[in-house]
C-alpha cells in the first residue's frame, strides 16, 4: 500500500538513462518459503547522458537486499543506500560490474506482478511490464535500457521439471543439491527487462514447427496444465497463420529457434509477448468446442497473433518510455486486427472493433480519466493500458494506412522497422517513418496523439440542381479535457460514396479535378469547417459516409428513416450498410425511450419492422449481416449516446422493442431457426467464419423468439441447451433461459451446466457471468451468494472480472438501482480486492467513473462511494482513479 501522494511522472521530464546495462547475468534459486536472487549487472556510463559520474540509482521494491559487490568486492553497507524504491551507488569508474544478492517470497505475491506463483503453487511464473521487473532483483528498469540476458534457474526437480526463460537453452543438469535441478539460457536479443521471462512448473507440451521464408526452421511449443493440453491446438494453428501473415503482409521473420507459449490460471491481463516466450492467461489461449465459445475462438486467434506480431512491432523496435506505449500497442492492435480481418469476416470484425470502440473508448474519452493516445503524465502506468492507448492507438494507426493506401503504408513500416531495429523509440518515430516514405506531411495528423477526446464530425448535404452539384459541409470540434481545452483540428479521413436513386455509385468528380476518379474515395477534412463539392451529380444522392468506420469520431448526418432503409438496402459497404440498420434503430428506440420517460403509451415505428422483415427474407443477404443488423444498440451504446442517461427506461424500452420485434418478425425467425439448428445439428463444429455466422444468427434468433410466449420456442430452447456440441450454443440457450420467465427450467439448466463444467474454471466464469448479467430482480443478492460459490475465488482475475465486472458491466439495471447498492457493492469490492491485487481492482473500479452520464442523484451516490474509497487506505492503482475522477 501507497502513501496517499504519489509520484507524477512527466513525458516532459524524460531524460536518457545516466548508465547502460550491456550484460544481465540472473541466477535464480526457487525454495519453498523463498527465492534467492542473484545479479550481475555489466554496467557501462551512457556516453549520450553527459559528463562525469552520477550516483547510480537501481530501482527495487519489496526486496530483501542480501548482498552488494562492486567489481568482485563485498561492498559495506556504508557504501551504498537502499530505501522502497532505490538501492544507490557511487560509481568510481565508467564501466564496472555490480553484483546483488536479494530475497522475493513469490507465494506471498498476490499481485500477480513480478516473480509469482499461480495454479495453487503448482507454478512460478513472471509479469515484468510494465515496472514488475523491479520487484525481481535491483535494475534500471525501463524500456530504453536494453540488455543481453543470461538465467540460471535451480528448483526442486520432482515439484518443477520444466525450467524456462527467454531465448535458448544453453545448458541444463542436477542442482548441487540432489533433488534440485537447473537450466540456463541465454537470450541473443538485447532487451528491456520488461520482456523478460522465466517458468518453473510441471506442464505438459504440444509441439509443432514452421519453416520460416527464408528457410530458417523454428520449434513451436505450447505448454498448459496436464488436463488442459487438448484444449491448445487453436492457439497452435493460430500462432502458424499468425507467422506466415507476418512474412507476406509485413516481411517480418520470427528471429529465433525456439518459440515458447506457457498458459497460466491466474493472470492479471490477456497475455504477455516475453521475448520467446509469451505468457498466456489460459482465457486467451485455450479453446476446444465444447468448453469455449466462437468469441473465445476469435479471442485466441487474435491474441496469439498480437502477442507474436509483438516480436517485431513492441520486442525488436520498443518503447524509448511508458508514453509511447502506444507505439507498440496501437500499431500491434492495429496488426492483428487486419490478421483476424484477414482470416474471418473482414466486416465483422469491424463492426465487433468498432462497437467497443464506441460503447467504451469514447466513453473513457468522455469521462474524468481521458487522456491522449500518448498521455503526458502519470502516477501508475498500470493504469494506462487502457482503451484510449490500444483501441484508439490503433485507429489512429488505421487512419495513417487509409490516408497512405496500403502500398506506402508498407514502405513506411519496412523504413521504420529498419531504421529503428534494436532501438527504444517513440511515436513520432513511427509517424516519421512514414511521413519520410510517403513523402505526405503528417505534422497535424501527430494531433491525434496529443489531444484527448473524441472529436464530432458533423456534416450536411446540399444539393445544387441546376448547377448539377452536390456539396458536403464539414464541421469538426472536439470537447475540452483535462489536458487541454482548446483543441485544433484533426485530420480525419472520411471514406465516402454517393448512391444514386437505384443504389448505385456515383463517379467521384470533385471540382477542380479533370475527371472522376473512382466511386469510392478517402477525403481528408482538416479544417474545423471544410466543403467538398462533387460534380455531375443528376440528382440528390444519398451519402454512405465514414466507411468502415475510417475515423474514430462521432458522425451526425441528418439522414432520414427512409434514407437509413435505403443504405440497409443498397450501400456496398458492408460496415455502412449494417450501420443504417444500426443508426434506424438507434432512432426507434430513442422514440421509445422517450415515451417511457414521459409516461406515454409505447409506439414502435413499422418502419423497422418492415426494414427488418426485408433483411430476414433478403436470400441474398450473407447470415453474418443478417445477425449483425437484427441485433439492437446495446444498453451501453444507448447510454452512450444519451446526453444524460436514464438507465431505467432506456433498459424497458430496449426490452420492449426486443418483446415487440419478436412478436411481429414471429414467423419468420421461427423458420429462420429452425433452418439453422437443423444445419448446426447435422454439421460438425468448426471454427469458420461462416460457423461462426450461423451460430450468431440462430442464436440471434432464439434470443428474440423466447421473447414470445410460445411453449415450442421454450421446448427448441431446451433441446439447443441439452444438445447441442458446442459451448456457443449452449451458453446461449442458458442465456435465453435465464433471462426467462421460466424459473423451474432455468435453475434446471445452471444446475445441470454447473455439473457439467465444474472441472473447466473458463466456462465457470461464462456461468458466474450470465447469473450476474440477468438484469432480474434480486440479481445483487444472488451475485453475492456466488462469491461464496466454490466456482468463484477474488484472487483469480478472470473469476473477479466474470462475476464483479459483469454485474457492474453488463447489467446496467441492476448496477444502477436508485438506492445506490450496486454502486457500495463495487465500491465494497475494490477495497477487498485492492489489498490482494492492486491491478485488477483498479480495472473494476471503471464504472464508478463514468458518473458524468447519470442524473445528479445517481452522479452523487456514485461519487459518494469514490469519496468514501478515498478514505481508505489505497493503492497507487486505485489512488489514481479514485482522486482523478473525484477532479
Ligand atoms: N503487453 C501486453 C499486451 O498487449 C499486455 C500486458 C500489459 C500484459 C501489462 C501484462 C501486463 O499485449
Ligand atoms: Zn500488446
């Protein structure tokens, strides 16, 4: 625990390390009750930093110094200073070598940070990023101090037979002790000692290899738990087509022999990209059919694929400091995002990116804890792995490939790449690299780095008959926040077509230009306010703006519903076109939230009934589509884009419209059901796009269907839970059931299905997660009857978020109920969790601070309870958020 001041750390405070550290020698001797640390650190003055000889200060936190030496000689403790944070030294030379002596107790670290022990002691493992490294041995721990490692590893042999660490294995044998053994290795790749590694446990192995393109053959390795090594061979063939994408789409080469992924239980985030061996929670990594679902299945393609894309854009190429964490983790988002694009729907994938960019990104960006894609000030990085650095971070690299096209795009990473390999840099590195490629000034695109909030884009046709031209007014502006008030314009792309009446592109002629150039064109707008005037254009229109979502911004176009029908019907844009149905929705259900607030009878327009009966009977229409558009705005979207939200009738009129919807499309998605289970019944699980589709559609539709009253519909329900293959469909026939009126059925299913799964804590946690999602009455009390449930434990992150986070997440209603007990009950949370693992408590703590969206009476209880948090004894983590939000 932290004293209530801590530290601001300022990018404008950033100054070269005083001292290098060429050569890392680690020895590691793991004991039952302790570990013994040993250092030995080649250390060299930095010839960039200046004349004469600083003292050198190491950072380390909670360790017990044992030893220092000096060039060989025992140092007296006269000689140097340790506190907290630091142990101090005055060099008497320019190079020398330090050597220390510290002891860790691992299985009293239930921060999960540093050196740890996860699976019940079964295991050691390490998490070094950002600043765990610290909490191992002494060092200059920050990224842009790059250092060749060596580890010795020594445990008991029967209890740790596997001993790894980054890079390749030297050399391995007994211990000097009998029932002890070690392994060294050797990492030929300078690093920060963020990305060091190291695991001592009993796993079991599945082993593949892949030939790089330039022949080079690599050795693959996955380690899990015994009962888990069937569930990794997604992981596997993910990691494959993750290796080969890299060569074709970015010439990038895996650079050593060996690569190692170990999964472990507990976890504080999704997984880590430690040179040559990642470290995987086993939520991002394991997945077999019947104990994962089909968001499990994209979730480990895609997160294998980020954590090797890591190699290069994070590992050789890294982060000159924590500001720039962007640089590797927007551009790392950005690279695995176009992998899963590449392997699976591309439209899809944008739409499931985009809709947690909007639900959550922009409000982040709304709220009291926005900052920059690169902030310029912290107190505790942890808590800038946010959605801002990775989400946005990759919009904004996305928004550089659009502006560039993909050619130049590629030159600027080949140029950047080169450049830069083996250095620590920053993102106006990156931004360099591809200004100098491409020739293109990108001094006000930097903007997108520095200021905070999500920009509006509003926008406003004018047609011109006579002259036979059409105009599109912009108009951009973004909100104040805390860093800076007043924001310049952006440069954002706007990717845009004009259909004429029967739906087709119109040729793009812009005045000015000697002809058309294309139907389909990416026009930056970088003034506040900017007019784009199109020639030969016959008749009006209608804009298919911001395609694919090609700026992360708020659009407001005053289309009509006859106008968002027509897009349903005609754009070619995939993305766009599920955005009308989308934007109609949107529409719809703003009508009826606004009856509900003013106690007026409820009015559903027939104009998405009729929109959507047209999707349904529309054969043509790809399943994928089809789900995407049937699915209504959520709850949070819908927060979102209120001004101030009324959770109470935004949630009834949602469930209105889904009742209502349901009964009107009855038929068709009855047949449209049946058609598809009958499909998943006679076909073998597949982790295909096109599975994934059906089972989204069907499930889709069975979501709608147990809406109705209809003892067939509850019977076909049944039968999907108690058969079906695969965990997608079972999870969400309990889903259906549990949100149901059903209750002998539905405690029927959570019992049956907490039998089934009791040995397989991932699918657990989808249990945990769909009793705390059910926006029921009575759901806080049955949410704190699970905590004692053998299922759930507040030491394991993945239980904590399934359970806590989905109730403070997922379940609006119930989180917000008028008299404040969700809120005291996240806050009561927090407090216990923050003792344990400072990390994960601060995560959850997020929606407490998005108090700006609410009324004053729910703002006031919420800010209660972070006033009352403030009291308490805190972590830096928690600290942070709480008194920020607080302002
Ligand atoms: N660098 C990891 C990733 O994105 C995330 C991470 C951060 C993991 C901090 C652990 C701790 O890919
Ligand atoms: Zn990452």
């Amino acid at each position: 625990m932290q004293n209530q001041k801590p530290i601001i750390v300022r990018l404008e405070d950033y100054r070269v390390a005083d001292y290098l550290i060429d050569k890392t020698d680690l020895s590691f001797y793991l004991r039952e009750q302790e570990t013994w640390v040993q250092a030995k650190l080649h250390i060299r003055r930095n010839p960039e930093a200046g004349e004469g000889l600083p003292e050198l200060a190491l950072n380390g936190e909670q360790l017990d110094l044992l030893e220092v030496k000096l060039n060989g000689q025992l140092l007296p403790p006269a000689h140097y200073q340790v506190d907290e944070q630091f142990l101090r030294v005055q060099p008497q030379q320019e190079g020398f070598v330090l050597e220390t002596k510290v002891r860790i107790y691992p299985h009293k670290n239930t921060a999960l940070e540093g050196l740890y022990q996860s699976a019940a002691g079964s295991m050691y493992c390490t998490q070094c990023e950002a600043e765990g490294f610290r909490k191992i041995t002494y060092y200059l721990d920050r990224p842009d101090v790059m250092s060749r490692f060596s580890v010795r590893i020594t445990a008991d042999k029967a209890r740790y037979p596997l001993l790894l660490s980054n890079g390749n294995l030297i050399e391995s044998g007994n211990g000097e002790n009998n029932s002890e053994h070690f392994a060294l290795w050797h990492d030929p790749f300078p690093k920060p000692c963020y990305l060091f590694a190291l695991v001592a446990a009993n796993l079991s192995c599945a082993e593949d290899q892949f030939i790089t393109q330039s022949g080079r053959k690599v050795t693959l390795r996955i380690y899990a738990e015994p009962s888990y090594i069937e569930q990794v061979g997604h992981a596997m063939t993910s990691l494959k087509k993750a290796m080969r994408w890299d060569e074709e789409v970015y010439g990038r080469e895996y650079d050593l022999d060996l690569f190692m992924i170990v999964a472990v239980d507990d976890f504080n985030m999704g997984a880590m990209e430690n040179k040559g061996l990642n470290i995987f929670n086993t939520s991002c990594l394991l997945a077999h059919p019947q104990t994962a679902t089909d968001a499990a299945f994209q979730r480990v393609e895609a997160v294998v694929a980020h954590e090797y894309f890591h190699n290069w854009s994070g590992n050789r190429v890294t982060c000159r400091d924590w500001f720039q964490l962007s640089l590797k983790e927007g551009f790392t988002v950005f690279r695995d995002a176009a992998f899963s694009a590449d392997m699976n729907s591309p439209t899809v994938k944008r739409i499931d990116d985009v809709r947690l960019l909007r639900t959550q990104q922009f409000a982040e960006d709304a709220g009291p804890l926005a900052h920059p894609v690169r902030p310029s000030s912290y107190m505790e990085i942890s808590n800038f792995y946010t959605l801002t650095v990775y989400e946005k971070g990759a919009e904004v690299v996305r928004m550089l490939h659009s502006l560039l096209g993909a050619e130049t795009f590629r030159q600027g990473s080949d140029l950047y790449f080169a450049r830069h390999d083996g250095q620590a840099v920053t993102c106006d590195d990156f931004v360099q690299a591809m200004q100098d490629a491409s020739g293109q000034d990108l001094t006000q695109f930097k903007r997108w780095y520095s200021q905070a909030g999500t920009p509006q884009l509003a926008v406003r046709g004018e047609y011109l008959a006579e002259e036979k031209r059409y105009l599109l007014h912009f108009t951009q502006s973004c909100p104040p926040t805390a860093e800076l008030a007043d924001k310049q314009p952006f440069v954002i792309p706007v990717k845009l077509a004009l259909l004429e009446q029967q739906g087709d592109e119109l040729p793009l002629h812009l005045t000015g230009e000697r002809e058309a150039q294309g139907t389909c064109r990416v026009i930056p707008i970088t003034k506040a306010v900017q007019s784009v005037c199109f020639e030969n254009i016959s008749s009006e229109p209608v804009p298919s703006l911001l395609r694919g979502f090609s700026a992360p911004v708020k659009l407001d176009f005053a289309y009509s519903r006859e106008q968002l029908c027509f897009l349903m019907q005609h754009d070619a844009d995939g993305f766009n076109r599920v955005e009308a149905a989308q934007q109609l929705s949107l529409q719809v259900l703003q009508d009826l939230i606004t009856q509900r607030q003013n106690g007026s009878p409820w009015q559903l327009d027939p104009l998405l009934i009729k929109a959507l009966q047209r999707v349904l009977t529309d054969n043509r229409l790809e399943a994928a589509m089809v789900a995407e558009m049937l699915s209504l705005p959520s709850e949070a979207w819908l927060v979102e884009r209120a001004e101030i939200a009324n959770i109470e009738a935004i949630h009834h009129a949602r469930e209105y419209a889904r009742r209502h919807l349901a009964d009107a499309l009855h038929p068709l998605l009855r047949a449209r059901y049946q058609q598809l289970r009958e499909t998943s019944r006679n076909t073998p699980f597949a982790a295909s796009a096109e599975h994934f589709a059906r089972r989204a559609l069907q499930n889709t539709a069975l979501g709608y269907l147990m809406q109705t009253d209809d003892d067939q519909v509850l019977a076909a329900c049944l039968e999907q839970f108690a058969q079906s293959d695969n965990l997608t469909e079972r999870l969400a026939a309990l889903v259906a059931l549990v949100n149901s009126t059903h209750i002998q059925e539905r405690e029927q299913a959570l019992a049956s299905f907490a039998t089934q799964y009791q040995a397989y804590p991932l699918v657990m946690d989808g249990w945990l997660a769909v009793q705390a999602s059910s926006p029921l009455y009575g759901t806080l009390e049955k949410v704190r009857e699970l905590m004692r449930h053998a299922a759930f434990n507040l030491n394991n992150p993945n239980r904590a978020r399934a359970l806590i986070g989905s109730f403070c997440n997922q379940n609006l209603l119930q989180f917000h109920q008028a008299d404040g007990s969700g809120y005291r009950f996240l806050a009561d949370c927090v407090l216990q969790l923050d003792r344990l693992n400072p990390q994960t408590a601060a995560r959850l703590l997020t929606p407490l601070t998005r108090f700006r969206k609410y009324d004053e009476k729910h703002q006031a209880l919420m800010q209660s309870e972070l006033a009352r948090l403030q009291q308490a004894h805190l972590s830096k983590d928690v600290f942070e958020l709480v008194s920020k939000s607080l302002g």
